[in-house]
C-alpha cells in the first residue's frame, strides 16, 4: 500500500479501534531492514564470512548486514544475487527496504547488473561486478 493512501486511511479511522485493526493489517509496512533481510539470509545458508567473500567487503562490515542497510547500493544487489532474488525482489529490496532507486534497464549501470543478475552465478557476485 503507498504511504499517501495508508495516511488518508489512518485519517479516517474515526476510534482507536479501526486505527488498531489498520496497523495490525498493515504490520509489514512497519517491519525494518532486519526483520526483512535476516529470514532469507538464514535460508540461504548466508553468514558474513560469505557474504564478504561473495561480495568483496570485510567480514566485520559483511556482519552488520543482517541488521544494518549496506551503505553501497551494489552491495545489496550483490546481497540479493547471493539470496537469489529475482530481478523484481532486487527492485523490491532496494528501494522500499534499503532506501535506494531501483534497477532502471534504461541506465548502462543498471542494464548490466540485471544481465548479470538473470545469467551469472550468484556465489560470487562481486567476480562479475569487476
């Protein structure tokens, strides 16, 4: 649900009743980075010693992923190839998630990153990236 429509629906809740059953029903709109990253990294059998080797960075970096947002938006695309997420999960992660633009096809960047993201390997992303 975008945010100026789950406002307006706040602003209509007329008890705290109605606004207690929208928050319930919308509970994921408040969920974090954490709550969101730490299930698929537990099933994809990811801990910072490969997440560092896959992505490039130092261990103790690669360590606060599971609770802090890279600061590198290759990063977590690279994350996403590791958790192997689709080219649309990867949009879904970066921008809601991580706060940053999604993967636009119209720029060279992005363009090479979903080539690579739907045809290479994903154990070592940071191999492809460079």
């Amino acid at each position: 649900m975008k945010s100026q429509i789950y406002g307006f629906k706040i602003g209509q809740c007329e008890n705290q009743e109605e606004y207690e059953a929208l928050v319930k029903e919308n509970e994921a709109l408040y969920a974090g980075w954490r709550e969101h990253v730490l299930p698929m990294l537990r099933a994809n059998d990811l801990n910072a010693r490969k997440i560092a080797a896959g992505c490039g960075i130092s261990q103790s970096s690669a360590a606060l992923f599971s609770r802090k947002i890279p600061a590198k938006r290759e990063t977590v695309i690279m994350m996403a190839m590791m958790m192997h997420l689709s080219v649309a999960e990867t949009k879904e992660l970066l921008t809601p998630w991580a706060s940053f633009h999604k993967l636009y096809a119209n720029h060279h960047s992005d363009a090479i990153s979903i080539y690579l993201h739907q045809k290479a390997g994903r154990d070592q992303p940071a191999e492809l990236f460079d």
